[in-house]
C-alpha cells in the first residue's frame, strides 16, 4: 500500500466498525493499521477486509490481517 491509500483504508475499516457495532478507529489506530499492512499490495488488503463480515462475526485485528496476507503471499511465491 501506499500512503495516498490511507483514506480509502479509514472507510473501508470505518464500515467495518459500523458492521460490528465497534467504536470509530482514531488517527493513531489507523497509523497502525498502515503500517502493519503496508507491505501488500493494495487490493489484496482491501478485498480481505472487505470479504471479512462474509466469514467471520468479529472485528479484525491488524495481526490477524497481516498473517493471513502474508500466508496467501508465501503460497503464491511457492507456487512460482
């Protein structure tokens, strides 16, 4: 990701704290949640956590996010 994704990162993630009835993330949360996943590219992240309310009842945590890219990349690397 890069930083002009910020934005759309804070919507997406600010849906998904309505979807689960969380409270907003501040601008030091969404900090974090940039650079944890800034590694990625930019559409994985943002379609696992837009696919996320589909399999899972619970709010994400960055970690959780970040294992699960980070699985999905060292698959891909393999299979090339």
């Amino acid at each position: 990701m890069q930083k002009l994704d910020g934005p759309a990162l804070a919507k997406i993630l600010g849906a998904l704290t309505e979807a689960f009835d969380r409270k907003p993330i501040g601008p030091a949360g969404l900090e974090v949640w940039f650079d944890t996943l800034r590694e990625f590219p930019t559409q994985n992240v943002f379609g696992l956590l837009n696919a996320w309310p589909k399999t899972h009842g619970k709010f994400p945590v960055p970690a959780e996010i970040w294992k699960m890219l980070n699985e999905s990349a060292v698959k891909e690397r393999e299979l090339r």
